[in-house]
C-alpha cells in the first residue's frame, strides 16, 4: 500500500518506515517540494494531524497520513505541547528547545512527562479516523544519548534506565508513543483496506 506521510521531516519519515514495515511503500513531502504545509492552527495534536492529512489528501491522488506529536511535562501544565517543535521559536533547533525546557524545570520538583503521537488517514479530503499513543516517564537535568531527536535526549521512559536518545533504534520502536500510535494504525489501515 502506497502512503504519502504529510512531513519533510527525514527522521520522522525514516522512523515511520521502520515502524509500519515492508508492507507499505511511504514517501514524504521531500518529493513534491511545492505542496505547502497548513499551518498548523489546531489546539490539540489531534486537530492538527487532520488539518495536515485533510490539507494534503485534496492535492493528492494517494493516502495520506499526517501525524502530530509531542512533550507533555506536568510542571508545565503540558507545555510545550503542540508546540513541542517550535518551543524556543520557530526556527528553533532541537538543542534550542531542550535549553529552553532544562531552562524552566530547573527547580520544578515533579519531572513527570509523557510523549503523545496522534495520526490521522485522509484520503481525497476525507479524514478516515485517528489513532494515537502515549509513553509515559521524566525529563532528566541534561541530556543523554545520541541517537533520535527531537526531547529524546532529557525523555526517560518509565521502566527503562535509557534516554530515547541512548536506546537502540529497535527498542525506542517497540514502546514509543508513535509506536503505539503506528500499530493501532495498522490495524486501521487494514480496516480501510477491507
């Protein structure tokens, strides 16, 4: 099944390919360098995932799929949330966000966060559904690892001595929130299929 993931961010694009396996063929908006994002206006990770998969399924003659995802930290009563990628500013770079967050938890007792994917189908301007995932754990005084990207460096997993950023590629793809997320999107896939 041919899907068109509504990012042109390469890591998430890789790691969407690792999770949903050979059976699907995932290309990116790297190929189509003049199909514009929306912005992103919604006020949950859920209305901008379809947003994105709406937007880009009205131009296309292809399923897509668009995700939104991010860190939710309760000292931050959920901040930075959707605006997990922009944080630090707009043009922010994942070290700017992460100085940022050390920045404001710096005498916060309650390190407690979780990481939220949601991912919408859309197909010819028709959302299909959404699913989502979440991983619970805590943001570390600095940051491990480096390996993924995004918070993966300061984001401990509940149960795991490991940052995101210091796991193996195939664990952090066993327990991630866009794991979850992905597997439950099999499983929707399957029932848009049928």
């Amino acid at each position: 099944m041919d899907l068109l993931l509504a990012t042109r961010n390469a890591n998430k694009t890789r790691e969407f390919r690792e999770l949903l396996g050979g059976q699907f063929k995932i290309t990116d908006l790297s190929s189509l360098p003049s199909l514009a994002l929306p912005e992103e206006t919604g006020r949950t990770f859920e209305q901008n995932a379809i947003l994105k998969a709406v937007t880009v399924s009205t131009t296309v003659d292809k399923l897509v799929i668009a995700d939104d995802s991010g860190l939710e930290v309760d000292a931050l009563q959920g901040a930075p949330g959707i605006y997990s990628a922009r944080y630090a500013g707009e043009t922010a770079s994942d070290a700017t966000n992460i100085d940022k967050l050390l920045r404001e938890l710096r005498s916060a007792p309650n390190r407690s966060a979780r990481f939220r994917c949601v991912i919408a189908p859309a197909y010819a301007g028709k959302v299909l559904g959404t699913v989502a995932g979440v991983i619970e754990g805590a943001i570390l005084d600095q940051p491990r690892g480096a390996a993924g990207f995004g918070y993966d460096p300061v984001f401990q997993p509940t149960g795991f001595e490991q940052t995101f950023a210091e796991m193996a590629p195939q664990l952090k793809n066993k327990i991630s929130h866009r794991a979850k997320a992905a597997a439950a999107l099999r499983e929707k896939l399957r029932e848009i299929r049928d």
